[in-house]
C-alpha cells in the first residue's frame, strides 16, 4: 500500500501559517514588554515625583510661603544615601524633574454664579420656595458684581498655594509632554497665618531689569 505524502502547496501553505502565527506571537510579546516597561516607568516615576515633592514642601514649610511663584527643575544624578553608600547611578539617568509653587486661581464666583443660574432655570428653587429661591439668585448674582474671581484670588493667595511637580523620561521635555511620558503630582498648602515672605529671587530679577 502506497503512503501519499505532502504535497508542494500544502507545505507552502503550512510554512505560511506557522510564519504569521510567528510573527503575531513576537508582536505580542514585544507590545507586552514595551508595557511593562512603561508601567515599571511610571510606576520609578511616581515614586520619584513623591520624593520631590516631599522636598518642595519641606522646602516651602521652612523657607516660609513667598511672594510670587517657585520654580526649580534638575536630574536626579545626586540622588542616593551617602550614610548607606547607596547610589542609583544609571538607573535613573533618563528621568529628570521640575516642581512649581504658586499661587491658585479662583473661578468661586463664577462658579456659585453658574449654579444658582441653573437651579432657578430648573425650577428647583420655584414652587412655594420660589420668592426664597429668587432671593438667593438675586443675592448671588449681588455677590457676584461685588467680589470677582479676580478679588477672591487676590484674599486668599496669602494662606493656599499650589504644589505641582512632573517627572519626565526621555531626552525632550516637550516631546515627553506630547507622549505622555510624564507623571504629574499636584497638590495644595495652607498658610495659616497669611504671612508673605519677599522672594530673593525675584527681588534679583527686578533690581537686574
């Protein structure tokens, strides 16, 4: 009894389906590298942004909160425990940061303004609260003509400031901003007392123009 064997085009056909199915398992196991890469550096990212962070409050807290806004940016070649001899060398040579400390803007008025238009027009303050509803509307939109977001700003800028810092990888600020390779912390002060300090640096500026 004759054996048939393979033909030319069902090896050919063979050879063709184990290379695409090759190729779509090295795709596949390259995009889930470059993944986990780029959740590892988000993940060093992170962990960095916090350390700067961390630095630009205490910073702020010691130095005490100053007229006009902080800015301060750098690598972090340095970074490391001289005590433990600990050093991370290459390891973050890619990531670089910059941190601000400024003033916040307030939208308060426009915001209480936008509300209370869209309750009255909803018919939320009508009915038998009606003449209460329009009262509060006519006494926000009072509130609004005398203090703008402008002025609230200009109240409370003595006791919040603004904490943002980006941690960046790559080799081009903007480009790391248009790719998305950034993490970005933000968060808030508060000054109790509403003492302002001059800031030496833009006291510089100011005496060099």
């Amino acid at each position: 009894m004759r054996r048939r064997g393979f033909s030319l085009l069902e090896v050919m056909i063979a050879m063709a389906i184990l290379v695409v199915s090759l190729a779509i398992l090295v795709e596949t196991q390259s995009s889930a590298a470059f993944i986990t890469r780029e959740a590892e550096r988000i993940v060093t990212a992170t962990d960095l942004g916090q350390v700067k962070y961390d630095e630009a409050v205490f910073q702020v807290e010691t130095d005490g909160f100053q007229l006009g806004d902080l800015h301060e940016e750098g690598d972090f070649d340095d970074l490391g425990d001289e005590a433990m001899d600990l050093e991370f060398g290459k390891e973050l040579e890619d990531y670089h940061w910059e941190w601000w400390v400024s003033e916040i803007d307030v939208q308060l008025a426009g915001d209480l303004m936008g509300a209370a238009s869209e309750l009255q027009q909803s018919g939320a303050m009508g009915g038998q609260g009606g003449d209460m509803g329009a009262a509060t509307a006519g006494g926000l939109g009072a509130l609004g003509g005398m203090v703008n977001s402008e002025m609230l700003t200009q109240m409370i800028a003595p006791y919040i400031r603004e904490v943002r810092v980006r941690v960046w990888w790559g080799d081009d600020s903007d480009e790391a901003e248009e790719e998305g390779t950034e993490v970005v912390i933000v968060g808030h002060l508060i000054n109790p007392s509403g003492q302002i300090l001059s800031n030496p640096a833009n006291a510089e500026a100011a005496g060099a123009q």
